[in-house]
C-alpha cells in the first residue's frame, strides 16, 4: 500500500553530502540516534505544559521532518560508513518506539476529548514496529510496509500540529482521525506480518 516511506531513497540521496560530512567530522550514528531521541522528548514535554496554547502544536511540523531527516542519516551513516553495531541496532528501535510515544502521547492531553484514540494511536505505533521487527525473527528481512509507518504517522501528526493553531476547529475531528490512524497501524502491522511469512515461504521456516 502507498506510504511515505516510498520517498526513502530520494531522500536518502538528498542527505548523503550531510551525512559524509558528518563521517568526516567523527559523529558516530547512535549520536544521531540519541539526538533525536531527547528532543523528541523535549518537544514532547514542551507540548504537554503548554497544550492550552495550540501554538505550540506548530512545532510539530519542523521537528517532526528533522527528525525523519536523523533517523535517515543515522541509519546512513551506520551501513555506508562501516559503522553497524549491535548496540546502534538496538538503539535505533527503542529510540524509534519511545520517540514516537514522547512525541505522540502529551496530543492526548491537548484534547482530551480525543484521548482514548490518541492512546490507540500510539499502541498501534508500537505494534507496527514491533511487527517490523518480527520479519528478522523468522528468516526475514525487517519490514517496512504501510499504510501507517513511521514516516506516515510523522507526516499526519505534522499535519495535524500545523493546522490546530491555524483552524482549531480541526480539533474537533481529533477522535475520528486518531481513531482511523489506529486502525491503519492495525492493518500496517498485519501487511507485515504477511509479508515476513510470504519471504520465508521455502526457507522451511514453521
């Protein structure tokens, strides 16, 4: 199914002279990992004390893009320069996961109307990852199907922050739209669980 996540290698291409330059100047991946990390976190926390100004929402946008952009060269920098390890590895999806709830959770406090499905939202953000990570368990390569992966939950959040100041009654629809960003996490989960099993077929995996 359609996904951001389509745009990867143009993206990729886009950020290869940063991240060469980043090589050459000795930053490591789980720099970049941990980076992104802790602002999430910060813009999570700013979010949360200040969610009766919407105004804060528009943060949201740019960092959500620079953190797409980190999480990119991190990975970049770690298979292009000879710099994979067990440690960036399992850096790289813990960051992932808890990045996404620090960023995501305190939108249910900014409408609490809406709060049981932004709760959904975010489990049905780590059940997609965790069922990214099932594809390796089995045989398989880590998958990144759609249609509500990574990529796609920061595009729709990004533009959830950035029209909340500017049409705030956009809020009002918070439910229904966190709601049915819960149950494409579902569907995205099952796409690739699907997909791990249909690599494996032949491999004699149970």
């Amino acid at each position: 199914m359609p996904s951001v996540y389509d745009l990867k290698r143009n993206f990729q291409r886009v950020l290869r002279p940063f991240v060469d330059r980043l090589h050459r100047a000795g930053v490591r991946p789980n720099h970049l990992t941990l980076l992104a990390l802790g602002l999430s976190g910060a813009v999570g926390a700013a979010v949360l004390l200040a969610r009766h100004d919407l105004r804060w929402l528009l943060v949201l946008p740019p960092w959500l893009f620079l953190r797409m952009a980190l999480n990119a060269m991190d990975g970049m920098l770690a298979r292009e320069h000879g710099l994979i390890t067990r440690l960036g590895g399992a850096l790289n999806e813990a960051g992932d996961v808890l990045a996404d709830l620090a960023l995501y959770l305190p939108l249910a406090a900014v409408r609490p109307e809406a709060a049981i499905a932004v709760v959904a939202f975010n489990f049905g953000a780590v059940f997609t990852e965790f069922c990214g990570l099932v594809g390796p368990s089995l045989g398989a390569s880590r998958r990144y199907e759609g249609p509500m992966g990574k990529s796609d939950r920061a595009f729709w959040v990004g533009v959830l922050g950035l029209l909340g100041p500017w049409v705030p009654a956009s809020l009002h629809y918070w439910s229904w739209i966190f709601s049915a960003a819960a149950l494409l996490a579902l569907l995205t989960g099952f796409n690739r669980l699907r997909a791990a099993l249909k690599e494996t077929e032949g491999k004699g995996a149970a």
